[in-house]
C-alpha cells in the first residue's frame, strides 16, 4: 500500500509539474501563440510582463554595479544561510536508518490518508469526499482553501507539516549538548523549518499561482518590485512607504524640546490639566528603537494618556548611532539618565522623579539606581518603573542564542565605523518571529504582490536605529552571556560599583505573558535583587502590546498577586485577573506613592513666556537615520 502510493505521488508530481511548467511558461511569455488563435491576448499580455520583469531586474542588476565589493555579511548571504542550515542538520540523526524507515513510514501513510480524501490511492476505492477536503494537519499558513483544492498542495504541505515536526522533535531529543548549544539548536532547527515551507516560494505556493492567474501577472510585477525595493535598502517592508510623518500623523502629542546633549534630546509634553502631580515623570525608552512607541497616535499613546491623568511628562529621545558616538559605552546610558533626572529636578524645582525605563534602558535603570544608592543619592527618585525589563539574564529567551563568542566576534566585523547598522538588529529580531515578521510578508508583498498596510505599530517596527557596537558588544558579553548585573560589585559606572541589592526605591515591574523578548520568568527575576518594596504586574499579550494597551482598547487582561511569593509560578496561581488594560493600575499605584498636585503654569507648560526651549516636539534627534 505505501508503494502504491508512493508511485501515485510520484505520478501525481509528474503531472503537477508539468501543469506548473505550462503555467510558469506562459507566465514569463516563451510560448508563442498560433496568429489568431483565442489565446493570443493573453499570450501578449504575459509577454509583455515578461519583458517588464526582465528590465526591473536588468535595471536592478546596473544600480548594482560598483556597489560595494565586499562580501556580504552573514545574514545578508544566502549562500552562508544554506551553510548554516547544513550544519544544524548534520547534528541531527537524519542519517540513521531508524530514522528514515520512521519518516518514509509516516510521510506513506499521511498520503494516503490525504489521497483517499480526493477519490485517489487503493484506500480511496475512486469515490472522493463529498465536500472540503479533511486533512489531519492543520497550520494556520495554510488555511486559504487553495491549498485544498489540488490533491498535490495538500499533499504538499501535509508532508511539510509531518516532516517539521519530526524534525524538530529530533532536535529536541538530541542528547550530549550543554543547555546554551543545545537551545540554539532548536532555535535554529525551527528557523530553517520555517524557512522551507512550501508557502514561502512561488512555484509551491497555490495562492499566489491563483494571484498571478487572476491578475495576468500584475501580481509577479508588483511582488518583484517590491522584492527588489527592500533589498536596495537592505530591509524588509511591513507597512506602506510615506504613510506616516513624524509629527503629522504619529509622534503628534504637544510638548517641547527643553535639553539636549550630543546622545538625547529631553521632551516635555505640554499639560492638558489645570494641575498637576507634584513630582513629575522621566521616561527612558530603549535606545534600540524609537522613543514614539509610546506615543503611536492619540489613541494608543502612553505619553498622552499620562499626561491626561495629570501627570507631568518628559521622554528622553536617544539620538541614533553614528561614527560620532563610536565610543560610547554603558557608562553613558547610564550617566545620562543621571543627567537627565537631574535636568527635570532642577526645571521644575523638585527634590526627586518618578521614573519609567523600557527594555534594555530599563536594566541600564536599575543599575542608575543602584549608582545613586551607592552615591547616597537615591532620594533623587520618588519611583521606578520597568517595563519587560531584565537584570538577571540566566533565563533571557531566544535572544541568547546570539550572544555566542562566535557571533558578537561577527558584531565586530559589521561595525568598521564604530556603529552597528538598526538593519541588523531589525532582521534578528525579525528572525524571533519570523513567520509572524519575515514570511508572511515575503508570500503577501512578494509573491501574491499586494499592497502594504498603513500601520503605526509596524512603520514604528521598521523605523531602525543604530547602536554604538563598543557599547552593544559589551552589553551581549557583559550581561547576556556573563550575566554580571547580578554580581554584587562585579560591574561599575560612573566611578562605583554595580550592587542592584541596595536599591530601596519603590518599583512597579510589569511583564508581558508572552513576551518572547524578556520572558516573564526572567523580568520576574529583577524582584530578588530589590531592598525596598515592590509591585509586580503580569500583563496579557507580549513585548509591545502587552505595554501598549490603552484602557480604551478593552484589550487582554493583567493578574496582581498582594502576596509577594518567591516564585512566578507562585505569583500566577495565586495571582486575581483585571480585565483591561494596567495603566490604571500602575496611575493609582503612583499617587499612592504621593498624590500631592501643583498648579500647571510656569515651566509646568514647556515654552511660554520667559522658558527657552530649543524645539517643538518630537524633536529631530528621532528623525536621524
């Protein structure tokens, strides 16, 4: 029976094949109608987009030339990437017999069972299913009903799906790898899987062979140029050029550029409140991405929100690495935000700040505290708030597994100006996901060609930034691969040493429950080095949502947990669910704290009478590429 129907897959492939070289023929315009014939429209019209994509690529190819001349870095070479896949699946027992009998057994019999569903094969008996077709692997690549159409995608892509998780569960059986190789053998197992799957290739794919039918082409046309866009400017597209202007249509809540240093500029946004809290808050967003993640659009917008509330805000905008900054290091960060703390103190004339830092710029303000404490200046903030922020990196997720010798060696080579390209880190990050950020894409933009959405959340995603590479190679050695933060004294800036046990300051930690960036488990961690009392938040969704979640969404949900448990297992089991978003959470959370209210004039409002301020907001430092 597995014979059977091995041959009339085989047969069946045959025949599909030659369907696809009619198709693929017809679709570059090597076939020549007889003259007069009813195809001769058609065949004119696939002629002429034949000889359009051949001067899109043949112009292409001319830009190109004396382009640089150096090869191309790691993930930017395909032909490395196919190197790379032959190594991680060199360390999988494909080769042993057991193995194969297993995989020929199971891919036989999942043929069957699909065939029979269309009338095919001894089990079928020639009478199809009446109706879709049933086929027992489900994924969610695959859902169009073109993929079920045609015995041969189905049969296709079930065997894609059947052959995935067999080998992955072959990488997760492989034995005699400590945890660090062995986690990046599944990492990079599921990339490739990912990457090969039938969906992710025009010839494969019978949606966009449908999408080429119906359009005449169009679609071929549309997706190669959108192909050749992204790789001019060496990044992948996910939302519509020229649909968003900073200051126009995103970043847009009023405020005023009051400070800046040649690595941040320092907003302050104008109060839409007759008053305001006291002491006022200075938020540091990572300086791997735009500080406007918080300020998207009037109705997502953290920043704006805030300053409803009646709280006075400012946002540190990190200015975009260039040579200039080539020598900056930790130290830096976190002297500017002491810096930065001390500028708002001395504006608005107050004793201390509360506090906000997102992602890594929430660790560099963890070890700020702890600097101050050590100074004996800790007073100088009222609060802290971290969002998906991590000190303790034993558990850091699937960005560990690019912090090897190997790889931050390769940092090194693709910095010979002193700044890591934002493209790279957008691509790694891009790779964490990547059938949610890369492959979806590639099948939707480049081969069925539509068109691209205007989406706030993913032209921010694409807004790339550049990182000092002296500063991230330490970053990747010092915390993510040696994990020193925790170690009491073993770190120091700003002339002292790093012990994060003496911060006594009050602390709001918030993690997101599928964050796949700062795991929970790890964000919880940051709970253990703290002498003073704590708040942990445990917010549905993940890295960006889970943070970006406007009460007026009605969105997701948090858990709270007045405990204090050791554990987050502990925290989730007896933790009590809110429905909505956190924000008001974390605002009452910080008038508890002090709710004592000044009025909104003076200096309160950035840029009136007598207050020299230097720009409107969002200032030009988030412009600079």
């Amino acid at each position: 029976m597995a014979t059977d129907a091995t041959e009339l897959f085989t047969e069946m492939v045959r025949s599909q094949s030659q369907q696809i070289t009619q198709q693929i023929t017809g679709l570059f315009g090597q076939l020549l109608p007889a003259e007069g014939s009813p195809d001769a429209e058609n065949a004119v019209q696939w002629a002429q987009v034949a000889g359009r994509l051949h001067t899109i690529w043949t112009e292409y190819q001319m830009e190109q030339l004396g382009k640089a001349k150096d090869s191309p870095p790691h993930y930017a070479d395909p032909i490395k990437w196919i190197a790379t896949g032959e190594g991680v699946l060199r360390q999988l027992p494909l080769a042993s017999p057991e193995v194969q009998q297993r995989l020929w057994n199971g891919v036989s019999m999942l043929i069957n069972a699909v065939l029979a569903q269309y009338g095919l094969g001894a089990d079928a008996g020639g009478k199809a299913r009446e109706g879709e077709p049933e086929l027992p692997l489900r994924d969610r690549r695959f859902a169009d009903p073109e993929w079920r159409k045609q015995p041969f995608f189905a049969v296709l892509h079930q065997v894609y799906l059947l052959l995935s998780a067999e080998i992955m569960g072959l990488a997760e059986a492989t034995e005699g790898l400590e945890p660090a190789k062995k986690a990046q053998l599944l990492f990079a197992t599921r990339a490739i899987v990912d990457a090969l799957s039938p969906a992710n290739f025009p010839l494969t794919n019978p949606v966009a062979l449908e999408a080429a039918s119906r359009t005449k082409g169009e679609s071929l046309v549309r997706g190669f140029e959108n192909m050749l866009d992204d790789l001019r400017k060496g990044q992948l597209t996910h939302t519509r050029p020229g649909a968003f202007v900073l200051g126009e249509n995103i970043a847009v809540t009023p405020g005023k550029v009051v400070f800046e240093t040649p690595l941040y500029q320092l907003i302050q946004y104008t109060p839409t409140t007759d008053k305001v809290l006291k002491t006022p808050l200075l938020i540091f967003p990572p300086w791997i991405n735009r500080f406007y993640i918080l300020d998207l659009n009037a109705k997502k917008s953290f920043v704006r929100w805030a300053v409803e509330q009646g709280i006075t805000v400012f946002m540190v905008s990190w200015k975009s690495a260039d040579a200039s900054l080539a020598d900056i290091v930790w130290d830096d960060y976190i002297a500017a935000q002491i810096e930065a703390i001390d500028v708002v103190r001395d504006r608005l004339g107050v004793p201390a700040v509360h506090t906000i830092g997102y992602c890594v710029a929430g660790t560099t303000l963890a070890a700020t505290l702890a600097v101050l404490a050590r100074k004996g200046e800790a007073d100088k903030v009222a609060s802290a708030t971290f969002f998906t922020a991590q000190v303790d990196f034993e558990d850091a997720g699937d960005l560990k597994n690019f912090v090897d010798d190997a790889q931050i060696e390769t940092l090194g080579k693709l910095s010979p100006e002193g700044y890591l390209d934002g493209r790279y880190l957008a691509a790694t990050f891009n790779v964490l996901r990547g059938n949610d950020l890369i492959w979806s894409y590639v099948e939707k933009n480049y081969l069925k060609g539509e068109d691209y959405p205007a989406f706030d959340l993913l032209h921010w995603n694409g807004d790339v930034t550049n990182l000092p590479a002296r500063w991230h190679r330490d970053y990747l050695r010092d915390l993510y691969r040696d994990n020193r933060l925790v170690v009491a004294d073993s770190m120091q800036a700003c002339g002292v040493p790093i012990d994060l046990h003496r911060i006594a300051t009050p602390v709001y930690v918030q993690s997101g429950r599928e964050d796949h960036i700062a795991p929970p488990e790890s964000v919880w961690k940051l709970t253990h080095y703290l002498a003073g009392p704590w708040t942990f938040v445990l917010a549905g969704s993940g890295h960006i949502a889970g943070v970006v979640n406007p009460p007026s969404s009605n969105k997701y949900q948090y858990w709270v947990n007045d405990a204090r448990p050791d554990r987050l297992e502990d925290f989730v089991e007896g933790a009590q669910e809110h429905p909505g978003s956190w924000w008001p959470h974390w605002a009452e959370w910080l008038r508890d704290l002090d709710d004592g209210e000044v009025a909104a004039r003076g200096k309160r409002r950035p840029g009136g009478r007598g207050d020299k301020v230097i720009e409107d907001a969002p200032g030009r430092y988030v412009t600079l590429r």
